[in-house]
C-alpha cells in the first residue's frame, strides 16, 4: 500500500541522499505532495513529487502523512498563494509560506490540515480561475525579482533557474518538468530569437553543449532568469548579455513555446495592470 505525505512546512529541502551533507537538488512548498517510495531509518524517506515526478530524499520529521483520500482531495481541490511571504494563522502557532505554496482545500479563507484550522488573508488564486496567457506569466515572473539564487530553490528566499521558470508556469497552471534539460523537451520550437514572444522559454547551453540554464522572454528583447540572483537582462541569437558587465554569460541554445495560446506582443507591453483571473488582481 503506498503512503503518501505533505509539506507543512514554508519550504524543505530535497537532497540527493540521505544525509543532511548531500546536495539540496530540489525544494518542496507548503502544501506540495508527494509519494513515500522507501524510509531509511526513522530519519529519511525517499520521495516522489507528485506534480512533477522529482525523486529525492526529504528528511521525514518536515513531512506530514496523509491518506489517499486526503491526497485525493488535495490534488484537486487547492489554492496557490500569490504572495511573496504570508503567514498562516492558526489559535497557537503561525507559519509562514511563500509564493506558490498550496493551500489545501481552501475554501477562499481558511481550510484545515490534521485538525487544524488556518487562515490565510492574503492573496489566492484557484487554478480554474487561471488563463495561462503570457500576460499572466510576465506578472508572476516579475514578482521573483531579485530574489536569491540558490541551487535547487524553488521560492522566493532562494530559487535557480529552471525553478523560477517551473514555478511560474505552475502557479499558470502549466505542468513543466524540475530540470531545465528535461524542460527543454516540452513544448514547440521558435525558429529564431527573434520571432520569440514575450512568455516563450529561452534554453542556454554550457560549453560542452549540455541545457544548464532557462529563462523566460520578454518584450523588448529582455530575459528574465535567476543568475545570482532574479534579474533581467538582454537577449539577442548569441545569448544573455549583461549590459553591466559588458558581456555575454550565457550562449542561447533554443527557444520553446509553452503556451498553446499567446497575447499579441502589443498586449503584453502594457503595463502590469489589472486582473489576472475572476477574482485575482496583482499589484
């Protein structure tokens, strides 16, 4: 009988192996699911992200068990939070989560997690409320800026590259894999640069030509993309260049289309504004 958990923590690390020294490769959210495949110990368990498939190992006092009919309602029944930090109140204790985290089985206030009760004031959005149009996109990539790099971080207190573009298009509600050289894969290819969109999915090469790096366009000829930390520079058909540096620091590889359908160019350059689902408004 497989056993299932979920995140109740703002964020917890996924590592390599078993061991609190091997490499953080992944992060899980508040509220994230997840598949327990085998335990080492009393201390490990080796897990399989439930959005993503992602395995790795996540030390089990930052996990919660659930059943399955709890990862069933779960699954389909959440809300991700749009802020930045916000903190979930409860009668004696509070814990704070960041942008993405799931609110399981939130009712638009509160919902309740192993008996329970927290309430959440900030802003939420429910995936059938969200048209993952470029706009929408822009407006969440944007709300990651200067946020730190980190290896395997996928939140706003430290995030890499392929997680900043894996996160935006979640909370988009476009599934992408963990791995920029997996995300690669997905999608249709532009042919050229400069026949990208804004909201298209920039992939960059190193020098023995394996996908290491991602970002995501926008107008203007700019990227968006996590190098030391959340920031925007220019992109043209050799790559990311760096106006401060005067250099390029990354050699474009590809671009892909995630989005089956797109805003006109024209209606993504203007300014962030406005409603980003029925009952959503950032900024």
């Amino acid at each position: 009988m497989p056993s299932y958990a979920i995140c109740p923590l703002s964020n917890v690390p996924i590592r390599s192996n078993s061991s609190d020294k091997s490499e953080i490769v992944s992060q899980l959210l508040f509220g994230e699911l997840a598949e327990v495949l085998e335990t080492k110990g009393r201390q490990w368990a080796k897990i399989r992200c439930i959005w993503d498939n992602y395995v790795g190992w996540v030390a089990t006092n930052q996990l919660k068990a659930i059943t399955p009919s709890e990862l069933s309602v779960f699954r389909e029944h959440f809300a991700y939070s749009l802020e930045l930090f916000q903190p979930l109140m409860a009668d004696n204790e509070v814990i704070p989560v960041v942008m993405g985290a799931r609110l399981p089985n939130f009712d638009g206030m509160r919902f309740k997690l192993d008996n329970t009760v927290y309430t959440f004031s900030g802003q939420a959005v429910f995936p059938e409320h969200i048209k993952p149009t470029a706009e929408f996109i822009l407006k969440i990539a944007r709300r990651y800026l200067h946020a730190p790099f980190l290896h395997g971080g996928r939140s706003p207190m430290g995030i890499d590259a392929a997680g900043l573009v894996q996160m935006v298009f979640k909370i988009a509600n476009v599934a992408l894999p963990r791995e920029a050289a997996q995300q690669v894969y997905i999608g249709s290819i532009v042919d050229f640069v400069e026949q990208s969109m804004p909201g298209d999915v920039a992939f960059f090469e190193n020098r023995t030509g394996r996908i290491t790096h991602c970002g995501i366009i926008l107008p203007d000829s700019e990227v968006i993309h996590a190098f030391g930390s959340v920031r925007i520079d220019k992109i043209d058909h050799y790559g990311i260049y760096d106006r401060s540096a005067k250099r390029y620091t990354h050699r474009l590889r590809v671009v892909r289309r995630m989005l089956k359908t797109e805003a006109t160019p024209r209606q993504v350059k203007r300014r962030v504004s406005g409603h980003i689902s029925n009952q959503v408004e950032l900024f």
